[in-house]
C-alpha cells in the first residue's frame, strides 16, 4: 500500500498529513476525514507527484488537496 503525503498549499514544506491508502488517490476525486462530533472535511485532489528524499532512494508519491464545503 503506498504511503502518500498530501500537502494543502503549492508551496507548502510540510505535509498536512501522510497516510497510508489502498490506491493512490487521482486528480478529480474527493476525500472525506472524520472529525469530531460526527462532521466531515472534503478535500479535492488537484495535482499529484512523485518525490525522490534521497539520491538514489525510493519514491514517495504526494497529492496537492485544496479544502471545500
């Protein structure tokens, strides 16, 4: 299962969050994060990448998402 990292601005150094998904999430898809008491934030992929940490070492994909009601 890939790990990704998403990131909520272009320019952003830190992640927002880095998880763990089934599949790697597209360009045009939504997700949704629980949060508490029973509400839901939605989030749009807009742009993926992949990154390299180190010469010669693995890619970790990184999704872009931008937050909507």
């Amino acid at each position: 299962m890939p790990i990704v990292e998403a990131f909520d601005h272009e320019d952003a150094l830190e992640p927002l969050f880095t998880t763990e998904f089934e599949f790697l999430p597209r360009i045009g898809e939504y997700l949704s994060i629980d949060t508490p008491p029973g509400y839901f934030k939605y989030y749009h992929v807009v742009e993926i990448w992949h990154r390299q940490d180190t010469k010669g070492g693995a890619f970790r994909a990184c999704i872009r998402l931008e937050e909507r009601d």
